[in-house]
C-alpha cells in the first residue's frame, strides 16, 4: 500500500516552505511599511512645531519682560495695537482669572492627551493644528510654574494689545489658531488618522469614506 503524503498541519498554509508569509499577506503589503515609517516622522513634526512655538513665545516674553514698562505702552498703531506688559493670572486673553491652579491642571491635561495619542496621526494639516495647540499650552504652562508668585499659580506674561480684543501673546495665538484650524478640518471631513469622510471625501470624487490607506495613495 503507498503511503499517503502528508498535507499541511493545522494552522499551515499560512506560511511558505521556509517559514516566510505568502505574498498578499498583511505583512506583506507594501502600505504597512509606509505606515510604519511615517509614524515616527509625524511625531518629530509635532514636536518640531511645538518647539518652534515654545522658542518664539519664551523669547517674546523675555523682550517684554526686559523692555516694557507696565505704565506705559509703546503704541504701534495708534490705540488700535499696542504693546502693553500685563500679568494674567487666568486664562487666554485674561479669561478665568484667579483659577490659576485649575487652568495648570488643564493645560497638563490637554498636554499629556496630545503627546499621548501623537502616534496615532497621519494627516500633515492634523499635525500642524496639534503642534500650534501644544506648543501655546505648553508655553504659557511653562509661565504658571516658573513665574511669580509660585509653581501652578505662576502668572502668564501677555503684552500684545489689540483695539477691544483682551491682552494677548504669541502662545495664546497659537492655541486659538490651531483650534480653529482643527474644528474646520473636523467639519470638512479631514480626520486625524488620514481619512476624509463628507465634504472631503465627495470633493476626492467618492461616495463612500475614504480610508486612511487610500488616503495615502
């Protein structure tokens, strides 16, 4: 009697003879390298222009500290814009103040998240929108703990004055650019991770929601 030849054990056929997966595999397609690439580059952009906005805001606020009398504005144009030295102890634009420590927490909070779920981007827009927010949040959160009167109740340095508008800097105007640039790209359909779905995704010429793979082809 011939002997039969041995099939493939259970679980077999997944793999080739010399233990390599089978072409078509998810290993094996050619925008999982990519991914895994990009990722780590996506991060460095983050970073890159969260420092960016830190080195700005420190050194403005350092030439504000040096040079502007409280009493005394340097008028730019007219009263419309104005370079006026103020100690906020709340939030943007003065808002909230005397929550100091509680604004401190939020910025450590909303820091953390970012930096925490960074490695889930893969939209250049999404990252530039998230590095304004983080770099601004971390530029006045910087001024909270280093600054007089003490570490969490530090008061943040504002010096740019606008007609009505409250007394400002430049971590502030990150942060209020990068949302708003962040809700338009929510509303349009650009998502974080690449995709588009409604408005974006129409205007690419599909129907249906458009995945983060295809996104990047």
């Amino acid at each position: 009697m011939s002997q039969a030849t041995p099939g493939p054990v259970d679980g077999g056929g997944a793999e080739g003879a010399d233990g390599t997966p089978p072409a078509g595999s998810r290993s094996d397609r050619p925008g999982d390298g990519v991914t895994r690439r990009r990722r780590p580059t996506m991060v460095w952009m983050l970073l890159a222009i969260a420092l960016a906005v830190i080195g700005l805001d420190l050194l403005t606020k350092t030439l504000a500290v040096a040079h502007l009398d409280p009493a005394r504005p340097v008028h730019i144009v007219g009263d419309a814009i104005t370079l006026r030295l103020v100690r906020n102890s709340g939030a943007a634009f003065s808002m909230a103040s005397g929550y100091t420590w509680v604004l401190t927490v939020v910025a450590l909070v909303v820091v953390l998240g970012i930096i925490r779920y960074s490695s889930r981007l893969r939209s250049a827009w999404w990252i530039v929108g998230l590095g304004l927010v983080l770099g601004g949040a971390m530029g006045n959160l910087a001024d909270r703990i280093f600054r007089a009167p003490g570490p969490l109740r530090g008061h943040v340095v504002d010096f740019v004055s606008v007609g009505w508008w409250p007394v400002f800097n430049v971590a502030d105007s990150a942060v209020v650019c990068g949302a708003i640039l962040l809700v338009a790209l929510s509303l349009l359909g650009f998502e974080y991770d690449g995709s588009r779905t409604g408005w974006a995704a129409r205007r690419a010429g599909h129907g249906e929601p458009v995945s983060a793979e295809d996104a990047d082809a």
